[in-house]
C-alpha cells in the first residue's frame, strides 16, 4: 500500500475521517471540565490523568482531521472545486491552530494547582490576552476548523459524493456546540459528526481505487472551471 499513492492517500483519507471526529468525541466525554467546574484550573486538578488524556485526544483528533480535509478536497476535483479550496484551506489551518492551543491545558492546571482559582484564572487571563498569543493563534483562526470543514462537507455533496444530510449533520454538531456553554450538552454536538463524516470515511474506503483514481482525469475547459 505505500508503494501505491492511489491506494494510499484513499484508504488514509477514509480512515481519518472515521478516527478523527471520534477522537474528538471521546475526549470531551472523558474531559473532567465538561462535567466538573467550568474552571479549567479547578476542573483539571480533580482528575490530572483525564486532563491530560482528553488534551492528547484533542490534539491527535484536530491534527488527524487536517490530513483528513486533504482526502474530502480531492473528492471536489470535478465540481464545487472552489469551494472546496477555499474551504479545505480554512480547515487545515484553524484544526492546525486549535491543536497548538492545547499547550495550555497543562499550564491550567499547574497554575489551579499552586494558585486559588481566581489567581490562577487572573494569570492565564493576562497570558493569553497578550497581542501575539491573541492575533497569532487565536483569533480569528481557531475558528476556521469549525467553519471549514461544514462548508467542504457542502463541497463534497455539491460534488455529488454525499447525500445533503452530511453537510447538515456535520454543520448542526460543530456549529452548534458553540451555541452551548462548553460542558455536557456539547456531548451530543460533537458526537454527531462522528456519524456523518464516519460514513463518508466508510464509501472511501469502499469506493475501490479506481473510482479514487477517476478524481483526478479532470476536464480543463473553461467551463470546469466556473463550477
């Protein structure tokens, strides 16, 4: 299989798009912050072995999930091929930048650790709110990930490849855990792209390699290219 770039990059891109969200899923379920104090710095130092798990979960889910983005943009070859760019873009760079921001959760919980949670907070509050930490790898960039992707998935349908529910399910689970205050209702938010980009990954994988292969005999009229 690393020998063949066709078999390959399918069997990989089908595989992270079943991995990948559910490692996310996992991780807010195993988070002690979703069910405990919504202080970070509190929360964490209940349980540091969960902590600790649910940031490598999180880390491992977001930097899979960029790779993954790379398979769903092959699948936009034929149609809604600007879309697709320009979405996939945004979603490589903002999981990117969500999976560095996870340095943080540590140093949450050594500061709830040696400080009472009003300092602890007071001191990460002045770290993060600094310039560079702000414009450099929060905003607006932390917010591409949860953006991009529903709008590739829309991509991906426009493209013919899914059925509109996918981009619907995926929109209504990550859109709409940012409408919950971060605890156990985002449980259900973030558990349903589990199940719709898991059945794209599925019809990847079984899509054989030639159709895989077919994306890229792409017509390079001008009118292929406007779609």
């Amino acid at each position: 299989m690393f020998n063949d770039h066709v078999t390959f990059r399918r069997v990989t891109a089908g595989t992270l798009l079943v991995v990948a969200p559910l490692l996310q899923a996992v991780a807010v379920v195993v988070d002690p912050g979703t069910w405990g104090d919504d202080r970070e710095a509190v929360s964490f130092g209940d349980n540091p072995a969960l902590a600790q798990t649910q940031s490598v979960l999180y880390h491992w889910s977001w930097m899979l999930m960029a790779v993954a983005v790379i398979g769903l943009m092959h699948l936009t070859r034929r149609r809604a091929t600007r879309l697709g760019h320009v979405s996939g873009v945004l979603a490589v760079i903002g999981y990117l930048q969500l999976s560095g921001l996870l340095l943080i959760d540590p140093v949450e919980w050594y500061l709830g650790r040696h400080n009472s949670p009003e300092e602890a907070q007071r001191i990460l509050d002045e770290m993060l709110n600094l310039p560079g930490v702000t414009f450099g790898f929060q905003m607006p960039w932390m917010f591409f990930g949860f953006v991009g992707l529903p709008l590739l998935t829309v991509a991906v349908w426009r493209a013919g490849f899914v059925g509109w529910w996918v981009p619907l399910v995926v929109a209504a689970g990550y859109l709409g855990g940012f409408l919950v205050e971060y605890g156990p209702l985002t449980v259900p938010f973030w558990t349903a792209p589990v199940v719709a980009l898991g059945w794209t990954g599925v019809r990847v994988l079984r899509m054989g390699d030639d159709a895989w292969a077919g994306y890229y005999q792409v017509s390079r009229s001008p009118e292929s290219s406007l779609r």
